[in-house]
C-alpha cells in the first residue's frame, strides 16, 4: 500500500496493470518524468539472416568439366572403327564395354540449388562427333545442313519438349546418339538437348566447339545419354575417306576450365589413323531463370 493512500482504497491502474508484449515500458527520466523504453528484441525478432549465394560447383558439380569419349576398338583400314566402349573422367580407369554389339551409356549429374527453381546454365561443348538425324520431333538450330567446320555456324544442337516423339524411332540407328535429358526435381523428364543434329547421316564427323544455354531445374538432374545400335564409330576422319591420319582434328580447348585431365588428341590413346570420338562440357556461368 502506498504511503498516504485510504486503507481499503482500490489500487490505482499505474499499480495493476502490466503491459502486453510489445508494448512500450514506462520509466523515469533525469527530471522525474515519464520516459519511453523500448521493448526487448526476442530470437522472433532478430533481423534475418542472408544465404551465402549460391556457387557454380553447388550448383553443377562434377558436370563442368566432364569429358566423354570412345576410342577406336581395331585398325580397320576404313574410315569407321568398333568402338572399344566409353569412358567418363568420373571413372576415368573403368572402360565400358559394349553389350551385345551395342554400346549405352547413362550418367547423372544432379543439380543443387532450390528445389524446383530454373536456372538458365551456359555452357561450352567442345569434341568430335558423327551426325544422327533424331528425325521431325525435334527442333533443329540449322534449317539446312550444320557445318562441319570447328564451331561453325549453324551448329548440330537440336532441342525437343519432353514426350514430343521417339526420336530413336526416326533417322539411321546406326549412328551414335549423343543426349541430355532434363529431369525436374520430381524426376519427372521435362526436356531434351541433342549435340549432334544432322537432317542425314554418313562417314563423316563434325568439329564440334559451340555455346548453348540451358534450363536445369534445382533439385533435378542432367542425364548424359549416349547409344550406338552397332558399337560401330565413324573416326575423326573429317568429311570422310582413308587415310585419316591428314584430317584427323584437333579441338582447341585451351579456354576450358578446368582442363580435362588424359585427353589425348586426336588419338585418343590410339594412332591417329584410327581417331574415336569424344566431348568436353565446360560450364561458363548460370543465372536464376526470370
């Protein structure tokens, strides 16, 4: 009870009331009047803390930087070889050999980031290939013919929607398929890129160094997919015809990075009479898609 107040006197509201969360506590000033004090900044309140951005290498991984390729198998006096089977700078020592004549390959890169969100990738394809005609379900760059020039223009990149056709169905299956598949963070299929677009097939390669972007999906993976119905290559021969020794190419690589460790061009660990095929990814940068 305070000093000078009734007894039995009702306690005055200053006395009985307390104030509600976040409200503003009353204390005294030098002068004796009322002063405002400011409520206390509970774990709810602290200000938000910012994610470190997101990284290349988060994001892609083992992607930038990969190298694909398949060596002649024999020496046939012949513009085309048996492949000897793929190798991946994931496993660079472990040679995938052909089954049933047929040589299939499948590598899963997953991607980091946020789940479910796209991420416009650029990247550098560089290597050697033979053409394959994936037929009219896909969307060509060239309405003609692709160069064969190294980096030339229009390249061999072809894209189609997911479920648009079977792209195996159409063209000569003998021909090597060179594909990545664009799975969601579902895995649930949702694109196709092909490198190796031809409106025809022959003995012949292309020199391959081109930028392209692509729409990956946090969460999700890139699929590498590369066939061969017969385990049957055309070598690194040009536009054809033996010997190939005089036109087997060497790609410039040299704005790689990282460089690719073991490449052997144009040989591939063989004569280069007898050059197989091969590609190098090099992932350049990624924006989050609009």
């Amino acid at each position: 009870m305070n000093e000078g107040q009734p007894a039995g006197a009702p306690l005055s509201p200053a006395m009985t009331e307390t104030p509600s969360a976040g409200t503003p506590m009353m204390g005294m000033n030098a002068g004796g009047a009322p002063a405002m004090m400011p409520p206390a900044m509970g774990a709810a309140g602290a200000p938000p803390v910012t994610p470190p951005p997101l990284t290349q290498v988060e994001l892609v991984g083992d992607l930038d930087g990969h190298l694909f390729s398949v060596a002649c198998g024999d020496t046939p006096n012949t513009d085309d070889c048996n492949g000897e089977g793929w190798r991946s700078s994931r496993n660079p020592n472990q040679l995938n050999v052909c089954v049933g004549a047929r040589l299939e390959a499948q590598i899963d890169f997953p991607i980091g980031g946020e789940a479910g969100a796209i991420y416009d990738v650029r990247m550098h394809f560089y290597g050697v290939m033979e053409p394959r005609n994936y037929g009219a379900v896909v969307t060509r760059e060239a309405m003609g013919r692709p160069s064969l020039d190294t980096g030339g223009t229009p390249t061999p990149f072809a894209q189609m929607a997911a479920g648009g056709g079977n792209y195996l169905a159409t063209g000569d299956n003998d021909y090597n398929t060179y594909e990545l598949h664009v799975l969601d963070n579902n895995r649930q299929e949702v694109r196709l890129y092909f490198l190796n677009a031809d409106s025809q097939t022959g003995h012949y390669t292309m020199g391959i160094s081109y930028e392209k972007t692509l729409e990956l999906i946090g969460g999700g993976v890139l699929r590498l997919q590369v066939a061969d119905a017969n385990c049957r290559q055309i070598k690194n021969c040009g536009a054809g015809g033996v010997p190939c020794t005089g036109k087997a190419r060497t790609i410039d690589i040299s704005a790689a990075n990282p460089q690719p460790m073991g490449l052997q061009q144009p040989g591939l660990g063989k004569d280069p009479e007898h050059s197989g095929q091969w590609f190098l990814m090099d992932v350049l940068g990624f924006t989050p898609a609009q």
